[in-house]
C-alpha cells in the first residue's frame, strides 16, 4: 500500500507545485469566495459560462497542499464539462471522501480510474479535519455555478 500511498502524495504535491488552472478570469460570468474558518484557506473561483457548458475555470487563493491541490485537480476535471456534469462530479467527490449528501455514480460505486487524478484524494477521508480542505474548492464552485443558474 505504501507505493499507491506515495504515488498519490506525487500527485498531490505535483498540483500544489504546479497548479493548473491558477489565476482569475478577468471578466467572469460568475465568481465566487470560500474560507475554511478551521484553518484559513482561501479560494476564489471564477468562470466563463456559456449557457450550461463550462468554458474555463480558474482558480486563485492560498492555502495548504491540500485545499490549492484540490482546486487544481477540480478546475482541470470541471472545464469542458456542463454545469450538471460538475454538480455530478462534486456529489461524486464528496462520497469517495465519505460526506454525507455526496452521491456514487450509478451503479452505487465511484470508478476509482475514471477520477484520474482525484482519486489522489481519497486518502484524505482518514483525516476528517483535512475533508474540509479537500471540499472548499468544490463547495466554492458549486456556489460559483448557482450564482449563473439563479440568473
């Protein structure tokens, strides 16, 4: 198990180091903030829409490896997709990290491989107090995305 463990640690600090997606949309159709109060990361996300597909997605803030890792891995795994196949994926996410409200994929499961480099999260759920820093660049977009379907 150490192997997959230090794979996974690679992946991670490969997006912390290298972030895809960092900086911010200078005319967004939609942006929003997220703070975890528990340890003070912070992220802002903002997005160009067009009509339910999303664009491009950036993302700017600080934090710690895992929080900055996350929003890199969601911006890369959101852009390209529609508004209803990023709410999908968030729900999705949130059950690998065993958050109560997220969802499997249809056949009760989530396809570990069809995550690619979010399964790299997965490890966090045995840290709960690190699920929070996992989930702010998610929970972020998601109210980035309601703000755009509220208008």
């Amino acid at each position: 198990m150490g192997g997959v463990e230090e794979l996974y640690r690679e992946v991670i600090l490969d997006h912390f180091k290298a972030p895809r997606n960092k900086g911010r949309i200078d005319r967004p159709d939609s942006e929003a903030d997220g703070v975890n109060p528990l340890c003070g990361d912070q992220i802002k996300i903002t997005s160009l829409l067009d009509d339910t597909l999303i664009k491009d997605v950036k993302f700017e803030g600080h934090g710690c490896a895992i929080s900055q890792s996350s929003a890199s891995m969601m911006t890369a795994a959101v852009k390209g997709k529609t508004i209803s196949e990023a709410i999908e994926l968030t729900q999705r996410f949130k059950h690998i990290l065993g958050v109560e409200g997220g969802t499997p994929h249809t056949n009760g499961s989530v396809d570990m491989d069809e995550l690619g480099d979010l399964a790299a999260l997965e490890g966090v759920k045995k840290y709960p107090v690190r699920i929070k820093c996992a989930l702010l660049a998610w929970n972020t977009l998601l109210q980035n995305l309601e703000q755009r379907l509220k208008s």
